[in-house]
C-alpha cells in the first residue's frame, strides 16, 4: 500500500507548551485512520499539521508525497474543520457551497450540480436556501462536510464530523466516508465517539497530551486489552451473607470477582471460559441471576487502558 | 478553462459572494449613501468659511473650496480602498473563520488578495462617479469633461501603489491581528499630507517637500490639474515613470511582506486566530 501521510518525529509547540511530542505515524491510501483521544489530546493540531495550516516545530512529515505548506499539496486535500463558525452566516448554505465550488477551479453548471448532489447526500436539501446563522450545530457540521467534498480530494482531514449530529445523521455522514474509502479516498477521522469505530475505520491512532499511546489496526487494538468483565445482579436462594465471597468460590478458575457491591457483582472471565458457563456455575451454586450485562466495550476498554485511566 | 479565465472566475465568485453578503446588510449599504451625503454636506460649509484666495488656481481659472476638496474625497476613497480593503478583508476572515477554509482551496495568494477587494474595486469607481457627478449637480460646479481620461491614468497607477502600501498592511494584520484603528490613522495622515482636503501651500514647508515625492500628492495634483483646470495629458505624463516605480517598489514589497507573515503565521500555528 502507498502512505499518503507520513509523520517523522513531529513535535509541535505553542510557547512553552508542547501540543504534539514526537509522532511518527503513516496513514495508506485508500484507509480510514482514526486519531482517537480525549479534549486536549492534539488531534486537532495533529490534522492541522497535516493540513498544512501548522507547521511542526520539529520532525518532518510527508503529505500527498510533499509538504502540506506548499500550495500545491495543501489545495489538494479536502478539509472538514471542527469549528461551526467557517461560513459566511447572511447567505444560505446553498450560496456558501457555490462559492467555494468556484474557488475549486469547478465552471457554474459543474457547480451547482455538484452542490445539489452534495447537498442531498449530507441532507440539507431542504435547508439549502436558508441562511446559514439559522442552521443548527449539525446542519453546520453537514455544511462543512459538504464543503469538505468540493475538492473531490485525495486526502479528507475530517475532524468530529460527527459530534453535534443525531444518530441517523451520524449514521449518513459514516457511511458517505466508508464508501468514499472504498472508492480510494484516504481519510484522517478525529473522533471522541467509540461507538463509530466498528465498521468504519481501519487504522488508528490512540492520542493522549498530545503523545502516541497506540498506532496500529482497530483489530490490534481490541485483540491487545484483558478479557471483559461484566456486571452480574443476582439473588441467592438462602439470602449469602457475602455474595462476592460465595460466588468466587463458585466460579471457580472459570472467571474472577473483580468487584461489586451488594449483590451486583463485577466478573472477569477467564480466558479459555465462556460467559454462559460462567453464569451456569452461579446458578447450579443457588444463585439466581438476575440482569448480565457488559462493563464496557472492548473498544472502550483498550482505550482507558492505553490512556491509563 | 484556462489558468487566465480560472483566476478570473475566482475573483467573480468573490465578487457575487460580497454582493450578496453586502445586500443582506442594506441598513449599511444605504448609510454609506447617506455618509457620502453628509460629507458633501460638511465640505460645503466648510468651503463657505474659506477665503478663496488660499486655494490654488488650476489652468488659470479660479476653484472653489468644494470642488477642490470634491477632488480629495473622490481620489481618497481609491486610497482607502487600495489601503485598507484587503487588510480589512484578511482580518474579517479570520473574525469569521473563513481564513483557513479559503487558504485550503486551491486558489493563489494573489488572487485571493485581489478577490477579496475587487467587489469594492468595483463598488468604488462606480460610488465616486455617482459622488462627482452629484457634487457636479447640485453645488453647480465644473469638471473638464477632457481631463477625465487623464484622470483615469493617473488612477491606474496610483492604484497599484496604494494596493502595494494595503498589501503591506495586510500582513501587518495578519501578523499583529489588530491594526483597524492604526490603519484609519495612516489613511487619514496620509490624505491630509497628501493635500486631499487642504492645499499643500497651508502646511508647513516640510510636508510640501515631503509631498513632492509623495505619489498619492502628486496624484491629487495631477488630478485636480486635469479635472479642475483642464490640462490634458501634459499634466500627467511626467509623473508615470515615477508613480510606476513607486507602484513596483510597493508592490513588490507588500508581496514579500505577506509571504514572510504567512510563513510566520504558519510557523506559529495562529493563522486562523484572532
């Protein structure tokens, strides 16, 4: 596969305060990267580096097979930005789209038929003429989207495009990028939200004050953290006095008690043990087993673990 | 399309995207009609309390106050636009958060520049034509009707120059962020130095001098020379070769000026901040 993006010992300061602390990272073509991690991580800084917009203060970074400060590299990128206030508010959605259609090199007809289709895809058909200090947080970030597509770019550096959106639209704007990747675009996807890592990225980036705490694939990521602890309520038949104690020696080698409190207890499989024959062993032991559910998702989990929380 | 007709398309889109913006502020679009108004106004009284014999004669005839001054108001406006537009421009970009969306398209720093002032480069003629030709109207004065086109050459080169100063000044803006109040005070220390509303004659010897190297003078000069007095291309000729420099030399300095706070600006990581 081709690196499209490449990052060599990028450090990048403000004044005394380091965003970014030696990141080397490669995203393929034709990839998802995910830049993962909590406010204040450096995954804004670190799409805005590869923008172009920010230079870093050390290492070196490839984008597009040049460097993103170079007009030339910089325009072929497609760049959806987090902040809501990047449009021209008096004049509708519609308009703004127009505009920089045309700054896009693209003639009127091509224009407006590429705005409509846009427009339609994001779901702002309806909203096209309105201006855009009418629009809400996610119509904006649909706009910006939208915009972000104008370019029909090799390369979209997409940071929370989904972040003020409802499910569905949440759910439309994954599903325009996973088809774009399929078509070849690459795409840098900053994101907070866990739950749209499954079936949408492929690569990822674990970023916490503005360090790496893992680089590889959404697979690698899973397949590195402990097994699942769940969450058990149960009931025993003669009232255990200590529910934890009782179950533990139920349970046996086939799962530990990692926690609970009253009769809701934390269980840690083992690693050869399946759930049902877990929970089979606390009910032949006379409990009776009321809700099961799983702490937190694998994704979750091997990010609190590599952010060490 | 060609390289040519894809800049020029840029600046097109720049100029309907102004014109609507500008439209869904019609309270300001007509408050600068009314200011224009209340300039005249102002200048007309003014010219009432002045002894004509302190304003210079123009090809031998005698001018009023207001004409004279008619002249300042009208040429000013081109040294505000070329001055301040692109300036003022960059930094309401950055207020809005457009900046950094428009350096990601793939349009040049040059035409950006020009883009963003070129719906005033049209706006403007049009409003100090319309301010001449009511001035010309309603306080009976006389413009020579011959002097227009030389007018108009010493208005293309006066141009590039003030655009080279207002090119300058962009990437003071870009670099200091503020500098709306500094560049009122440049525009306006320039006018009055200049001699746009005040004969030169009035100030001390110094300034005169100062102005006989000063291409905005020697345009407001030259201008009055032909439309006030009547004087054909010999009033304007001698004075090309040394506003053409003066228009390279700002030019050229403005360009490396904005390219040196963009890499700064890049540098730093703030090109978008405000």
């Amino acid at each position: 596969m081709t690196p499209i993006v490449t990052l060599d010992g990028v450090s990048r300061r403000y004044g005394d305060k380091l965003a970014l602390t030696d990141i080397s990272m490669t995203v393929e073509e034709g990839t998802i990267h995910c830049l993962l991690g909590p406010n204040g991580a450096g995954k804004t800084t670190m799409l805005r580096v590869m923008a172009g917009l920010v230079g870093p203060s050390e290492g070196s970074l490839s984008v597009l097979g040049g460097d993103p400060f170079q007009h030339a590299i910089r325009s072929r990128i497609g760049w959806v930005p987090s902040d809501d206030r990047s449009f021209y508010m008096r004049v509708s959605g519609r308009e703004n789209l127009l505009f920089f259609a045309r700054l896009y090199g693209r003639g009127k007809r091509e224009s407006t038929r590429l705005v409509d289709s846009l427009l339609e895809e994001v779901g702002l058909t309806d909203d096209a003429y309105k201006p855009v200090r009418g629009y809400s947080h996610g119509m904006t970030k649909r706009l910006a989207v939208a915009r972000g597509l104008l370019g029909e770019s090799p390369l979209l550096l997409v940071d929370e495009a989904t972040h003020d959106l409802d499910i569905e639209g949440s759910r439309t704007i994954r599903a325009l990028f996973r088809d774009l990747a399929e078509r070849g675009s690459t795409i840098v996807w900053s994101t907070q939200r866990l739950e749209e890592l499954p079936g949408l990225v492929d690569t990822v980036t674990v970023l916490d004050r503005g360090a790496v705490r893992f680089d590889g694939s959404l697979d690698d990521l899973v397949a590195s953290v402990d097994r699942p602890v769940y969450r058990v309520a149960v009931r025993h038949e003669e009232g255990a006095a200590d529910s934890a104690e009782f179950a533990a020696a139920a349970l046996g080698e086939s799962a530990s008690v990692v926690g609970g409190e009253g009769h809701v207890l934390s269980i840690r499989l083992a690693a050869t043990s399946e759930l049902g024959a877990a929970l089979r062993k606390l009910m032949d032991a006379g409990f009776e087993v009321l809700t099961c559910h799983e702490e937190s998702g694998a994704i979750e989990r091997a990010v609190e673990m590599r952010l060490g929380s | 399309m060609t390289t040519t007709a894809s800049h020029i398309d840029r600046v097109f889109a720049f100029v309907r995207r102004d014109f609507k913006i500008n439209w869904s502020y019609r309270a300001a679009f007509f408050g600068d009609i009314l200011s224009l108004i209340t300039q005249v106004v102002m200048f007309y009284f003014i010219g009432l309390m002045v002894d004509p014999n302190v304003i210079p004669e123009y090809g031998g005839r005698t001018t009023s106050y207001i004409a004279f001054a008619a002249i300042g108001i009208a040429l000013g406006g081109f040294l505000q636009l070329g001055l301040g537009r692109v300036s003022s421009a960059i930094r309401q970009e950055q207020l809005m958060g457009t900046l950094e969306p428009l350096f990601m398209t793939p349009t040049s720093l040059g035409v950006l520049q020009v883009g963003l002032a070129f719906y005033d480069v049209i706006y403007v003629p049009i409003r100090t034509a319309v301010f001449l030709g009511a001035v010309a109207l309603f306080l009976d004065l006389e413009f020579a009707l011959s002097g227009a086109l030389p007018t108009l050459v010493v208005i293309l080169f006066f141009m590039p120059f003030v655009w080279g100063l207002g090119t300058l000044a962009s990437a003071g803006i870009m670099t200091f962020k503020r500098g709306g109040a500094a560049m009122g005070l440049v525009v306006l220390a320039l006018n009055v130095t200049s001699g746009a509303y005040f004969p030169l004659d009035l100030f001390p010897s110094w300034v005169t001098t100062i102005a006989q190297a000063n291409p905005i003078a020697v345009a407001y000069q030259a201008s009055r020379e032909t439309l006030l007095g009547g004087a054909g291309w010999e009033a304007v000729t001698p004075h090309i070769p040394f506003m053409a420099l003066s228009a390279v030399a700002t030019l050229l300095a403005g360009s490396v000026a904005v390219r040196l706070a963009l890499k700064r600006e890049h540098r730093r990581g703030t090109l978008g901040a405000y």
